[in-house]
C-alpha cells in the first residue's frame, strides 16, 4: 500500500513504517487511507501481536502532507472526506486491541505527534522534535487537540497548542506525551525488547487489559471498579489464564492459543 512499508517478524510483531521520505514522511491521502486499512486488518489478524510504528529515515512523521491541498481554496466536499479519513485513521488506532508502540525520531509533528498520542506505549530518542505547528499556518489544531489532551494536562496542552513550539523528547516523557526518551542510538535495541517481551505474553491478555484502559477513562471510582470486576472475571477463566497458571507451576514457558 502506498507509503507504508510493512513487516512482519515469526513472534507476531508487525512493523507499520511510513516512508515518504521526500515529505519528512508526511501522511498524504492514500498513506491515511493505507494506514487505516492496516489496522483494521491487523485487528482480525491472529498472527499479530503487537504493531510498531516507525518511519523511514531520519524522521518519524511531520504531519499532515499540505502538498496534497496545493495551496489552493478546497471545496467543502474535499474537506469533509478528508477530515472524515482522518476521523477514520484515529478511529481504527483508537480501537484496535492490540498493543500498539511507537519507535519515534527526528520530527514527530501534527498528525504526528497525533499518531504517537494515539499509540499505547511510545519510546523517543531524546533529541526527538514534537510539536502541533498547526497555527502557524492558520489552522486550529482540532482531531490533533483530542490526542494530546488524553496524554497531557489541559495547560501542557495550551502551551504546544497555542504556540507551535517544539519539544525535544526529554521535555516530551515529562509531560507525558511519551513513554520514555533515550539516547538515538539506543532506541531500536530497547523497542525491540520491549515488543519482543510483549509478543511472549497472552494475545487475551493483552486485549483484555487495553480494553478495561480504553472503559475506565473518565469513570468515577465505584463505576470503575465494576469495570475492572467484569474484566477480572472474564480473565481468570479465560484459557489462557489457565494455561498460564499451569504452566507457571509446572516451571515450563506457557503455549497460548
């Protein structure tokens, strides 16, 4: 598929990588319709365990690709199917039940830093650029808005929003946009380990949990803590459960389905 370049490894990680490399891979159209398709395939899936996302050279995304409007006026249909490929891409990151993690360099900007929001767990190298440049060019940061402010505190949020400031990775973990900053060079080695590490444990699992995350936001206490009982219950049954705990006092490496 256009722009997206994707590979699989025998433990189940899939690699979504964006390469448009003459755009500081940039997502055009046809990459935001790509990108959605592979997530909702990926989702049906069994051989998929965990999706990293990354982008091809020295860049991770720069946003969206302005080249695609021409610097002409749009007509009010092109806008809307945009926008509606964009609320599409977000929803299909939003509710696909795998783990999802970012592997983020160079420029992570608008639809960008939007993507790294989206995803699960999100490792940067610490001289990593993030950054919502939308207002200086006269736009209102709007779908990018609804990202950040899940990740961040509202007056964090204003202060990338309001100026188009760019933050390095360190200043990106501090405030929570990201998972961990750390040096360029050690960023593949640690992404690996950590998917290889998530792809060993139970897919149910895994889905399970997400899913409780994605049901609590936002709940009170004792609304959550029904949310958390279901999920309890349904996991403790669950045969992967039983394999685990087998397996764990058996002392041999568990064979989930």
């Amino acid at each position: 598929m256009s722009g997206i370049e994707v590979e699989r490894a025998a433990n189940g990680c899939v690699t979504l990588c964006l390469n448009n490399q003459a755009r500081r891979n940039a997502l055009d159209t046809a990459m935001i319709a790509a990108l959605r398709t592979w997530f909702v395939n990926l989702a049906q899936d069994a051989g998929c365990r965990v999706v990293i996302l990354s982008g091809r050279g020295e860049h991770f995304c720069a946003g969206r690709d302005l080249g695609d409007f021409g610097g002409a006026q749009r007509s009010d249909e092109d806008i809307r199917a945009d926008l509606a490929g964009l609320k599409s891409l977000i929803t299909a990151m939003h509710d696909f039940p795998k783990p999802v993690l970012a592997l983020v360099h160079g420029y992570a900007l608008g639809l960008g830093a939007a993507i790294v929001a989206l995803s699960d767990i999100a490792y940067a190298a610490d001289d990593a650029r993030f950054g919502f440049p939308e207002v200086k060019v006269g736009m209102s940061p709007t779908l990018t808005t609804l990202t950040l402010m899940r990740n961040v505190t509202s007056k964090r949020a204003m202060a990338l929003l309001f100026t188009g400031a760019m933050i390095d990775g360190n200043e990106a973990e501090r405030i929570g946009l990201i998972s961990k900053a750390l040096p360029a060079a050690e960023l593949d080695a640690a992404v690996s380990t950590l998917s290889d590490g998530i792809a060993s444990a139970s897919p149910q699992a895994l889905a399970g949990c997400k899913k409780l995350v994605r049901a609590i936001d936002g709940l009170s206490l004792p609304a959550a803590l029904d949310q958390a009982l279901d999920a309890a219950y349904a996991s403790i049954s669950d045969p992967d459960a039983i394999e685990g705990r087998r397996a764990f006092l058996a002392k041999r490496d568990p064979k989930y389905r």
